[in-house]
C-alpha cells in the first residue's frame, strides 16, 4: 500500500510538469493577439522556451539529485516552477511570459521523480509503477486539451499559470508528506562511469532513431496548436467552443489506438505500425493545408492526426526501455526526455517562424514536410 500511495503521489507531481507544457497549448495562439508585443514568432517563442530549459536542466539535475538527493532536487524544482508561473500570470506582455515559461521550465525534475520510483519500488513490479507514471502524461495531454478552452473562458490564461501554480505547491506537499524517503542511494556512480553511460546511449543507432522520433512528435504537436486554434477561429468557433471539437476528436482516437497498440506488441509489426503512424501525421497535416478551410475535412484531420500520435507517444518510450543496456536505460531515459521537451522548443519556433513569414496555412505543410524526412528515416 505504501508502494502504491509513493507512486500515484510521483505521478501525479509528473502529470503537473507535463500540465505546465499542454496546459496553453489550445488557448495560448489567441489569447497573445491581445498583447501589446505580439507576433507570431514570440507565441512560438513564448510556448518553446518551457521546452528549452527543460531539455537543458533534466540531465544535470538528475546528476545532482544522485549527489544531494531525489527529494531536495523535486522540491526546488517544484517551487522554482511555481516562481515561473507566478511571473507568466503577472505579465501582460509576451516578453514577460516568455521569462515565467522559461524559469517554469528549469524546474526539470522529471528524471529526479523517475530515480525517486527506482529507489522506493520493489524491482518485481517497477515497470507497473513506470507504467502508471506513463499514463499521468497521456492523462495531463488529455485533460489539458479537454478542459483548457473551458478553462480559458473562466479563469483566462493568467488564470491558468495561477492555476499550475497551485498545482505545483501541492505538489510539494505531496512529495514533502505523502512520499517516503528512500535509503541512502548506494553505490554512486562517479563522473566517468556516468560520462561512458551517457557516450554509450547516443552511439547507439537504434536508439538514436527514437531520440529523433520523440523530437520529431513534441515540435510537430508544439507546432500544430500554434495554427489549430486561428484556423477553428476562421472557421467561425470561438475559444470556448473549441472543445466541441477536441472531446469527439480525441474520444474517436482513442478508440481508434486501440487495435494499433495490439498491433505494435508484435515485434513483426511494430517498423509498419511507426511508419504508418508517421506517414499518417504527415497525410494528416496535408489534408489541413489543402481542405482545412472545411469544418468537417479538419475534424478527419485531427481524428487521424490524434490518433497516429497517442499510438506513437506510447510506442516510443517502450522502444527504449526495450532497447537500452540495462547498464544504461536510466541514462536515455534521461537523453529521451530531454529530446522529448527540446523538440517542444523547435516546435514552438518553427511553428511560430512558418506562420510569421509564410502565413497561417504555411504552418501545416511546413510540419507535413518534416513528418516526411521522419518517415525516411526510420525506413
């Protein structure tokens, strides 16, 4: 039991980072029209920089958390994200905002939370513990999505950055109070057995290939939500009403994943499975470019489009775990997860630089561009 309350308390301090990166994604794009400094590409800016810090903090933070502790390391963390978002919501300028996402984003105590599992689970049921923290991510992509055009018409996105706040200071009781300190980490690894772990998981190809992919799927989703909202707002749906679109949408894929992921278990299967996820990203993107200025051919779109990425955000994380020395999976979990938000800062400046000097619609086929060069490579 106490297994159990340690790991639902780690993944719901996990579900609140990746809130902190989803949360603004569908609402951000027109809230920052009304800012003084606005352009397309300090939105972009605005909604990477999280990422950014992110990708460069979560390595070196879990090297101090082995060296001070996992929990310190989550605390300041959590509290240094709270700070970012206190600044975000008190800024009425881009500018300002960028500085909050950006302190919100060094806060990077993902591989801290995932060491803190380690130590405190039993290793017979460790991969059902990773498991549930795994679905805190899918559950904060979900819910931000969901609720954050609800929550933008009530609270506004200053409400929001509030709102991470709050969650980020419960968070700290959470870990303070509710998760138990874990022995003394034994058997530290000194620098250069780290340094050789670290040279080991980026020379290995295959696992370089899904470092790319988790790049590739974070600045393609990052990308997308820039120019999704302006284009439901051409289309005639206010803010609020943009969940009449994302709940069919993301109800229909989830459904709709669940026969891929069957299909992926099979070892046989899983290169086709990627790769016709892939190419349907890019299909999907395509489809807006040339016939979504119709409401209905943008909802296929999004359909497609939501359902080959869940399928791809669960299979890659599972490459790893499989294809990682045991010596050295805590290492590219760490090199992934850093992948994973450094391609959220790509995509918030490639969506934003696209979009600025090429036009809205630009966006779409700019980002079908780079799903096709994914596809190659992984064939």
């Amino acid at each position: 039991m106490s297994e159990l309350k340690a790991v639902l308390s780690l993944a719901a301090v996990y579900g609140i980072r990746m809130l902190g990166l989803f949360l603004i994604l569908p609402v951000f794009a027109l809230y920052a029209k009304q800012l003084p400094d606005y352009t397309p590409f300090m939105v972009g800016l605005a909604i990477g920089s999280y990422g950014l810090a992110q990708a460069l903090l979560q390595i070196p933070l879990g090297i101090l958390s082995d060296r001070i502790g996992r929990k310190p390391v989550i605390i300041c963390g959590l509290f240094t994200y709270a700070i970012g978002g206190v600044i975000a919501a008190l800024s009425g300028t881009l500018y300002g905002i960028i500085i909050g996402r950006t302190i919100q984003g060094c806060g990077a105590f993902a591989g801290p939370i995932m060491a803190l599992t380690a130590d405190l689970i039993r290793e017979e049921v460790r991969l059902q513990a990773m498991a549930i923290i795994g679905i805190s991510i899918g559950a904060a992509f979900m819910i931000s999505i969901l609720s954050a055009p609800t929550l933008e018409y009530w609270i506004g996105v200053p409400g929001i950055f509030w709102l991470t706040t709050i969650l980020a200071l419960c968070g700290i009781g959470m870990i303070k109070f509710l998760v138990p300190q874990p022995e003394a980490i034994k058997n530290q690894q000194n620098i250069e057995t780290i340094f050789a772990q670290f040279i080991s998981a980026l020379r290995n190809f295959e696992l370089l290939r899904t470092y790319l992919g988790i790049f590739a799927l974070q600045m393609l989703i990052t990308s997308l939500f820039l120019a999704v909202p302006l284009k439901l707002k051409e289309l005639g749906l206010s803010g609020p009403q943009h969940w009449q679109v994302y709940v069919p949408v993301l109800l229909m894929s989830v459904i709709g994943i669940i026969p891929l992921i069957f299909l992926s278990k099979r070892g046989s299967y899983l290169k086709g499975t990627m790769l016709g996820g892939i190419f349907t990203l890019a299909a999907a993107e395509l489809i807006i470019f040339v016939w979504g200025n119709n409401l209905i051919n943008l909802l296929i779109a999004l359909f497609l489009y939501f359902t080959s990425f869940n399928l791809l955000e669960a299979v890659l994380p599972s490459l790893v775990a499989k294809l990682a020395p045991s010596s050295a999976k805590g290492t590219a979990m760490g090199i992934f997860s850093s992948a994973q938000f450094l391609g959220a800062f790509c995509g918030g400046i490639l969506g934003g630089l696209a979009h600025q000097s090429l036009g809205l619609n630009a966006v779409f086929l700019v980002d079908s561009s780079v799903a096709v060069l994914w596809f190659f490579v992984v064939l």
